[in-house]
RNA sequence: GCCGAGGUGGCAGAGUGGCUAUGCGUCAGCCUGCAGAGCUGAUCUAUCAGGGUUCAAAUCCCUGCCUCGGCUCCA
C-alpha cells in the first residue's frame, strides 16, 4: 500500500488515484531562460522517480511537466542579449533536454510551454471574470484573493496576515493588495498578446492551472514541485482552478526539500551557484543522481565535492556487485545444461535475502518514497549477495536470474545501474576478435605468472588497462572486464 | 512580525514509543607475488540542553538555545 505526504494535509496518506489503475501527475517545470541548476536537478529527479515507482506498481503514469517561457526574467534576460524571448527559451528547453537525458530522467508524456495556450488562459481569465473572482484594470486582470474562501488552506497563510504583507506602493491600482495578477497590461517594448483587456501577458499562476486542466483533466492527483512554490505559486493555481471548477483541483500536493551547497543557499551571490553540467562535467552523471535519490526528496540536502566523492564511492561498490553477479549468472548458464538442477545451499541462503530485500525495498518506497531506506536494503542485499559469491559457491543459474531481474526492475525505479547491468549482460556473448585477443594476452600473462615472471605480467597488466581493460586475479583465475 | 522545516556517531543520512538502519572514513584481520575487487571484525548502545508523561523516549508533551527556508523572482 502506497502513502504519500501531502503539503495539505501535512500528513502521510493512503494513495488513491481519482480513476484505478491511472496517475495524472503535473510537476512545475524551470523558466527557460538560463541554464537547469542543481536545484532543478534535485526536483526534477525526486520527481521523475515517484513517477518511476509508480510505475513499477503498475500505475499507467500521465506526467506533464511545463516550461514557463514569458515572464519578467525571460522578458529581461531576452532584452539583455538583444534576442526575442522565444529564441532564449528554445536554447533552454534544448539544454534542459540534454541536461535531465544525462541524468536518465524519463521523458513526460507531454512538455507544454505557456505561450502556446494564450488563448485557453484567456478563455479561463474571462470565465474567472464573469464569476466575479477577477477584475480588470488599465489593461491588467487580477484576482479577488478575498472572495475565495480556504485561499490559504495549502499555504497555512491567514488573510490577514496577507493584507498586511502585500504592502506595495506601486501597485495601488490592485483593489486589494494581495490580490495577484492573471493578466498584465502591455509594457514598453515588451512582448505582448492580444487579449478582450488589451495587449499583454498572462500571469505566471494561470499557466499551470490552465494547461494542466487541458491536458489532465480538471482533477489531478499529484501536483508537484519545490517547497518554494507552495506561496504564492500553488496557492494561486488552486484558487483560480476551483472557483472555475468548483471541485478540488489537486488531490496530493507534493513538495521536494531545497538543495543547498556548503550548508548555504544556492545563490548567483554567493558565487556557490552551480548549473547541472557545469557538475556533470566533474562527477558522472549517475554518481549525481544516486548522491540526489541518498536523502529523503522532502528533506533539505547539502551539496558538495566531497559528498559527491562518497556518492562515486558508493556507486562503483554497486556497480561491482552487479559485476559479480553477472559474470557468475554467465558462468552458471556456461555450465549448468538444460535439465533442471537441484537447488544448492547457497541458494538456500539467498531466497530469503531476495525476499527480504523485496519486502524492505518497496516497504521503503511504498512509504512516500523513501529511498534512503531503499538503498540501505539494497545494500544489505548486495553485501549478502557477495559474501555467498566470495565463498565461490554453487549457485544455480534460476536463482542468479531471479536475483539479476530483481535488481534490475529496481535499478529502473532508482534510475540507477541499468546501463552498467545491460552492459554485463550482453559481454563475452559475442566474442569479437578483440576479446578474443584479450583473452589471449591474459593466457600468455597466466605463463608469466607461472614463471614469477612479475615485471613481464604487470606490464601486460598495465598495458592493458591504459587501453581500457581491467585485469583483477581472482582465487578463481583472472577477470578482465571494460573499464 | 507571520508561516514552515530541522538539530542523530569523525562525516553523510534513516528511524517517530521497546528490537543492529545504511553508507563513507579510520583501524585490524582474511585473500593476494604485487595491485584490484571482495570478505570478516572493531570504531558504533550516537540521538542540542533542561524538565515532564511512561514499565519503557532519538521518538510523545513543556521550556530554553541554535540552524535553515518561505513571505508575490525562485525547483
């Protein structure tokens, strides 16, 4: 059973999706108009794997995830570098796409970009005006806050401590200060739109509520996005959503926890300002991804070389054992014929610890996404996993099958080794000419050893590893593997 | 001021009433020609401070101290 916290609430629930079998999911996508930083990273991955777990539960998963491609930094950014806001957004958007591929982020069903629907916002910002809601003034629209009761419901923000904040000067020609804008009046040399009100702009909020009705229908069950988000961002996208619905519009709010760097936010000004490749220029792609899924996605978590250091460390422990693994699921399917074998000890001792191994892991995740507990499991496994191995064992090919599809499925909601498993699965199948002489060279290396011929066998050794193959002496005979 | 999160071993990071989290680091040992990988064990009864509830508290309650975030730019 899955339990997902929920910022409204503020407590853990049981997961009910609106229709069986379905999730409709939105999470806020970044504003393209600079590069995808490691605060997008740790959102963008928290949530790419509560949809991978879903599906892994057999969810059939609809995700949309928009790109916020007019507002005043785009408008500002774009100004800068002469360029139109379109050309700066389209560069974006192409760099997220490179950026989030790298980092084994699963496409979403559908990217809508917000100045392809202007006129369903416009639809809805009429509709919002002729229910009373929202008010146009000198060519801008905004919304009554006070009107909707439970505005604050998500937020825990009190009307009155609203009116109190919203104090601007400049913006007297707001009925109330706290009231936010659907639709902003054309500014000097601005890009614009045609609206019933004028030349203009739609407002941040209303994007997010228009194109995730359109594209999900007027009910979602996951909306998701950073803490920051939840004032005044998802505040205003429920109350525009259920005056113009009247039902509820999101049944499970969704926070990440913000990333920080050296214990510091993350700020341009504090020059700790890191975008995603600038880090996965330093640290493979995979080592960030695992650093990111080590914390729970709500909790703060702290960015820094030396923690990406471990998160490589502990990676390459993985990768090992997936190594292991394979290479003896090679050798059991190498010498194990066709008839059925009888189980061994060792397989005796590995059923249970798969067992346990799946109980903990999706209990882990089944309880909002835990994956810290999730590796601690999958750690205990993999420890197990190579203590049997190390003691060179027997154990059947059906049980390191059964252990290798296991791990893999796991590795796919983690988002985690598949490739490094994929990789192992298919080596020594074909043996090419190269592996072949590979393997040759290790013969002659195996005659030197023989002789105490040290210096000859290490510069084999050695050789061969500056051309990417690794050679490790096991108490079995030598392996060699691709580096 | 208002809203919220949190203070756990050398470090990272879970746990939310009783039961070893896990990992990194360090140290010792096994294996080994060396290296690598792996294994075993130790560090490891750690929980901000002070009170309270309870047979039992890192976990619940109170008080205090401290840190961090949001408050119409933000993932």
């Amino acid at each position: 059973m899955l339990i997902i916290y929920n910022t409204l609430t503020r407590r853990k629930a049981k997961f009910k999706p609106i229709e069986a079998g379905k999730v409709r999911m939105y999470v806020c996508g970044p504003t393209v108009y600079d590069s995808s930083h490691l605060g997008h990273a740790r959102s963008i991955v928290a949530f790419d794997v509560i949809r991978r777990y879903l599906e892994f539960k057999g969810y059939n998963v609809r995700y949309i995830q928009n790109f916020t491609d007019i507002d005043d930094k785009m408008i500002k950014r774009a100004q800068e570098q002469s360029v139109p806001t379109a050309e700066l957004a389209s560069k974006y958007i192409k760099e997220y796409f490179d950026d989030f591929d790298q980092l084994f982020v699963k496409r979403a069903t559908i990217y809508p970009i917000a100045t392809e629907h202007i006129s369903e916002m416009i639809e809805v910002i009429q509709q919002l005006i002729e229910k009373g809601y929202a008010y146009d003034v000198n060519g801008s629209v905004y919304f009554r806050v006070a009107k909707f009761k439970g505005y604050g419901k998500l937020s825990g923000r009190r009307q009155k401590d609203l009116q109190q904040e919203a104090e601007t000067p400049e913006s007297s020609e707001k009925e109330r200060p706290e009231d936010f804008a659907l639709w902003k009046a054309m500014k000097q040399g601005e890009p614009f739109w045609k609206s019933p009100w004028g030349k203009g702009r739609p407002g941040w909020h209303i994007e997010c509520s228009v194109m995730s009705m359109k594209y999900l229908g007027t009910a979602i069950d996951i909306h998701g996005g950073g803490l920051d988000l939840v004032f005044p961002h998802h505040t205003n996208e429920v109350a525009q959503a259920e005056v113009l619905t009247g039902k509820r519009f999101v049944h499970y709010w969704v926070h990440n926890g913000f990333l920080t760097v050296n214990k510091e936010k993350m700020s341009k000004s504090l020059g700790n300002f890191f975008t995603i490749r600038e880090i996965t220029a330093k640290f493979d792609p995979e080592v960030v991804r695992l650093f990111l899924v080590s914390s729970h996605y709500r909790s703060p978590v702290d960015f820094s070389d030396q923690h990406l250091e471990e998160a490589k460390i502990r990676l390459s422990r993985i990768h090992n054992s997936i190594d292991i693994l394979q290479r003896k699921l090679r050798e059991a399917r190498g010498t194990e014929s066709l008839a059925p074998v009888k189980p061994t000890t060792a397989d005796e001792v590995l059923w249970p610890a798969l067992e346990k191994l799946r109980e903990e892991f999706e209990g882990a995740m089944d309880d909002d996404f835990n994956t810290p507990i999730a590796l601690a499991s999958l750690n205990q496994f993999l420890s197990r996993l190579n203590s049997v191995l190390a003691e060179n064992e027997v154990v059947t090919a059906g049980t390191l099958m059964e252990i290798s599809s296991t791990l893999d499925a796991y590795g796919e909601v983690l988002g985690l080794y598949r490739q490094r498993m994929k990789a192992q699965e298919t080596a020594g199948l074909d043996s090419s000419v190269v592996e072949g002489m590979i393997e040759l060279l290790i013969e002659m290396r195996e005659s030197m050893r023989a002789r105490k011929d040290w210096a000859t066998s290490d510069r084999i050794r050695s050789r061969l590893q500056e051309l990417g193959v690794i050679i490790e002496d096991s108490p079995t005979g030598p392996i060699w593997k691709w580096k």
